[in-house]
C-alpha cells in the first residue's frame, strides 16, 4: 500500500516538473505542457480516490445512532 502512494507522489513530482518545463524559456512548449499535466492531476487523483468521503461517515454515524434507540 504505501508503495502505490510513493508511485502517486511520483507521479505528482514528474507531472510538475514536466508543466514547469513546458512553460518555461522563450519557446513555450504546449505538448509537454499538456503531458505534464495530465501526469499531474492523474497523480492527483489516485491520492484523493483513497481518502474516504466526509459525508458517507456522516450518514453512517446518523444510521447508527438510530439502531441504538
């Protein structure tokens, strides 16, 4: 597990440095640019799809305090 978060920090790192690299010189480089930041919000995302949702907790929290009346 903590190997799939290293690979998604990674990735974060690559995508970044890559968009930097796309936007700066004179020449501004929009291919890597755009590759860059698909890296990076594909990064994004496998890190936000393993935090759970605040509002599944809550509806759990309200089903359970109804069990216990």
């Amino acid at each position: 597990m903590k190997k799939q978060q290293y690979v998604s920090y990674l990735l974060i790192l690559i995508g970044s440095i890559t968009a930097i690299y796309g936007q700066s010189g004179d020449e501004k480089n929009v291919a890597i640019l755009i590759i860059g930041i698909i890296i990076l919000m594909y990064g994004i995302y496998r890190i936000s799809s393993k935090i759970p949702s605040k509002f599944d907790k809550e509806s759990n929290d309200k089903e359970n305090e109804h069990e216990d009346i």
